[in-house]
C-alpha cells in the first residue's frame, strides 16, 4: 500500500465520525422536519396524515403567528443594527484611545456575553419590575415617576424592553470581534490621514469601517441569527408572549404549538418556515453587503 494511499485513509477515518454524527444529528432531522411539516401529527400515539402543504396555507391565516413573525421582524431589524452601532462605536473608542483602563472596560462591555440567556432574562425582569426595578427607581429619582411604568407588561413598550435586553447580552461580543479587527489596521493609516487633516469621525468612516468591512458582513449575519435563537429564551423567561401575545416571537410558538397543543405538523411547519428564512436573510445580507467589500 502505498504511502499516498495511507494517507487517504487516515484522513477519511479522522474525518468519517464526525461525518456519521453531523448525518445522524443535523442533516437527518432536517430532512425529517421538512417531511412531517406536510403532516397532521400529533407527536405521539396517532399516526401522521399527510395533508401536503395544508400547515403552510393555516400557517398565514393564523393571526396569533402572523403577529409573531411581525414581532419577530422588529427584533431582527432593531436589535443587530444598534448592537453593532454601539458594538463598533466602543470598539474604536477603546481601540484608539489612550485610557490607562481600556483592559477593565473590555471586560465590563464583554461580561455579559458570557452569562447564561437564562440569567440575563431573570437579571433584566428585576431591572424592568414595577415596583423594585431599577429603572422604575431611577425615573423617581430624577423627579420623573410620572414616566414609570410596567415595561414588560406594556404592549407599547415590551418589544423595545427585550430589544434592549438582547443589545446588552452581544453588543460586548461583537466589540471583541470588532476590536481584534482595528487592531490588525496599520497606525501609519491613521497617522497619514491625520497628517491631511482627517478628523477622528473621518478616519473612522473612511478608514476604520472600509478596513473593517468584511468582519461587519459576518457580524451582520450572526447577529440576525443570533436574534433568532436567542429570542426564544429571553421572551421565555421574561414574557412568556405576553401581554396578549405582544412579545410573541416564531421560536416561542412554534415550541408552544409543539408541546403545548401537541400540534407537531404544524410546529414543524414553522421550523421549516423559519429554516427558509433564516438561510434567504443570510444570502440577502451577503449580497447587500458584497459591494462595500469591494
């Protein structure tokens, strides 16, 4: 057996279970996703009846699903933008500046990526309480309690109380990125620039971001996706969809419709949903993004 030989098949052995697991774990529940998605199938007991795309025609007739995918939609377009607004903003504040703390600040602005979604929901509901809440106290502080209300319990303000939430969980993470990035920009960049007369806001336009930019295009999909999954838990924990259902979001009923109605097929259904796009706003947000690569 020759040495070329050898060599192949100790690859392929390396790479065969990992290949086997990502079959038997990824690949082969999508497919069965995608198949009982065309099913009335309670998840148990009965067996499924196929009913063809009948889950996707109730799926935009239900009100209570179109009103999640419009909160959803809120999430995704308000959260990513300003988190990574502030995220790059304090990046090259950091980055640039001769604070003898910038070490301490990294890692006040970094903490709470590493907390447990289920912990920053549970911190954040004391911090929006009625009564005991931070914010609450602080308007009465400030003479404005007129201004205090039930945050999480106000259909017109619940939306942007998780999206702020959801800000402060990545904003730190995505200013590592941003900051690891900044750092591997020439200083000579910024020297000349200055020595044009180019201001900090200028060179942060005009060398920082475009220096930056292909970071950017991957922070932009993460974060969108990242509302997706996170979303789930702090609604979870924080609203539960409420009130009335106004901080519903798809993950949370879809999990709502699987083990809370016993209604897999349609549950399915919204996976798939969601699935398709997930994958259309990756590939929309690439494209978009493409030219200021260039």
């Amino acid at each position: 057996m020759s040495m070329k030989t050898r060599r192949g098949l100790f690859i392929a052995a390396c790479l065969l279970p990992g290949l086997a697991l990502f079959l038997l774990f990824k690949v082969y529940p999508t497919i069965q996703i995608f198949q009982k998605s065309l099913y009335l199938w309670t998840g148990v007991g009965d067996e499924p009846k196929f009913i063809g795309l009948q889950n996707f025609v109730d799926m935009f007739h239900d009100d209570v699903f179109l009103l999640a995918l419009r909160n959803t939609g809120f999430l995704m377009l308000v959260v990513p933008v300003l988190t990574l607004l502030i995220a790059l903003v304090n990046a090259s504040l950091l980055t640039q500046s001769k604070l003898k703390e910038r070490g301490f600040y990294r890692t006040v602005f970094f903490f709470p990526s590493i907390l447990s979604f289920v912990v920053i929901a549970i911190l954040w509901s004391f911090i929006y309480h009625p009564t005991m809440g931070f914010v609450n106290s602080g308007l009465e502080l400030l003479g404005l309690g007129d201004w205090a209300m039930a945050w999480l319990g106000d259909q017109r303000t619940v939306l942007w109380a998780l999206a702020v939430t959801l800000i402060w969980q990545a904003a730190g993470y995505y200013m590592v990125m941003y900051m690891a990035g900044i750092d591997g920009i020439s200083p000579d960049l910024y020297e000349a620039a200055g020595l044009d007369g180019a201001t900090r806001i200028q060179q942060f336009f005009h060398i920082t971001i475009p220096m930056l930019w292909e970071i950017i295009r991957v922070t932009i999909i993460f974060s969108i996706n990242g509302v997706l999954t996170i979303s789930f838990v702090i609604v979870s924990v924080m609203t539960a969809g409420g009130p009335d259902r106004h901080s519903e979001v798809v993950m949370t009923y879809l999990y709502s419709q699987a083990f809370t109605n016993s209604n897999f097929g349609y549950a399915m259904a919204i996976g798939v949903f969601i699935f398709i796009i997930s994958l259309l706003l990756a590939l929309i947000s690439n494209k978009l993004t493409e030219r200021g690569s260039h």
